[in-house]
C-alpha cells in the first residue's frame, strides 16, 4: 500500500484522481488531501510555466508529509493573446481565484477580437521522496465564447468551448464528460504509470 498527498484542497481533483485511478485498475493506493495532513507552508508560484509551478507545489508537499506527493499547475491559454492568462489563469484579473473578475476581464479583452481559439493546458507532478520526479501536460482545446453559459465547473469553464464537445460551454457538461476530456484528466492519466510503479514497488 502506498500513501499520496494531492496537494490540493479541491475535493474534485481528489475525485479525478481516484477515477483515474479505477479506470487503470491501480488499486494498493490511498490518496490524501491537504485537509488530511498537517499544515505547512504553501510554496510560491514562481515558476513560469505549468511543470514549474506544479513540481513546487509537489516538492513541497513531498518534503513536508514524507509521502510521494503529486501536484497540478493549469489554466487558459488564448491564442490572441499569446497563451496569456497561461500561469496567472487564476489571479488574472489580481485578485487570485476571482473567478467573476477573471472571466470579465478576459471577455472585455477579447472585445471584438475575431480569433477565438484557445486551450486549458495542465501539467501535473509527482514527487517521491528521495528525488524521483516525473510531470505530464494535458492538453484540451476549444474556443472562447463571447459570453458564459453553463453553471458548472469553475474558473473559465462557462467561457470555454470544448472541441470535442461542440456546442456547449465545459460548464455545461456533466463531471464526467468533462472528467473524461479535460487537460486535468489527460495529465493524470499519463502520471498513472507512474503511480502503479509506486503502488507495485510498494506492495
């Protein structure tokens, strides 16, 4: 049996994690949040790319519990704008995780810009103790819409037109259609050959 740390509070990556999981038939795994262990510091983001961010956040997590730890980085990446929010999705418009402000400072900069196309990227980490690291970046592309639809998800979800989903904002569809698409979902997938090296070594 081998324990993990999510390095996240958000019960739905937990949820991702542990369907992921299920669908690779990797079981001697038990999965925490950080709601699960003692508090430490919570490292800055300073990296500028999402495997920067996500493999701090995993290193962290790693050195405070002693458990392989994984860890994501994500957000929106916009074509016009050059792949921006990319790693300030979430304080885009200053204050981290407005997600209202966020959304209407984008559409207000997306005014009348004809070239919607654009991508929710994810890179997740997994740290072991000890120094063995591996990251794998999922990848959802879509357009962006002129206004939000939709009331679930989160962040630029009600923004966001999948392209395998046309027709419909992520924040229209169920969690498991967005569970099976998403960059998130694509990431964790790629690190699960990882996680069942682990559980076997483990078990």
């Amino acid at each position: 049996m081998v324990d993990i740390l999510v390095a996240s509070g958000n019960a739905k990556k937990l949820r991702e994690l542990e369907t992921v999981l299920q669908e690779s038939s990797i079981s001697d795994v038990v999965l925490h949040s950080l709601k699960d262990v003692a508090a430490y510091p919570e490292p800055a983001e300073t990296g500028l790319t999402f495997e920067e961010n996500a493999l701090i956040k995993a290193r962290a997590g790693a050195q405070a519990t002693g458990m392989a730890c994984i860890a994501d980085d994500s957000g929106l990446a916009v074509a016009a704008l050059n792949g921006m929010p990319g790693v300030l999705s979430a304080r885009w418009s200053g204050t981290h995780g407005d997600d209202q402000a966020n959304n209407d400072l984008l559409l207000a900069q997306m005014t009348d810009i004809a070239l919607r196309d654009a991508a929710f990227v994810s890179c997740c980490a997994l740290v072991v103790p000890g120094g063995e690291e591996h990251t794998a970046e999922g990848r959802w592309e879509g357009t962006l819409l002129t206004q939000p639809r939709g009331e679930n998800g989160f962040g630029y979800d009600p923004l966001f037109e999948p392209v395998d989903a046309p027709g419909r904002s992520s924040a229209e569809l169920t969690p498991d259609e967005k569970n099976a698409r998403s960059h998130r979902g694509q990431a964790l997938r790629e690190l699960a050959q990882w996680i069942a090296v682990l559980a076997h070594q483990a078990g």
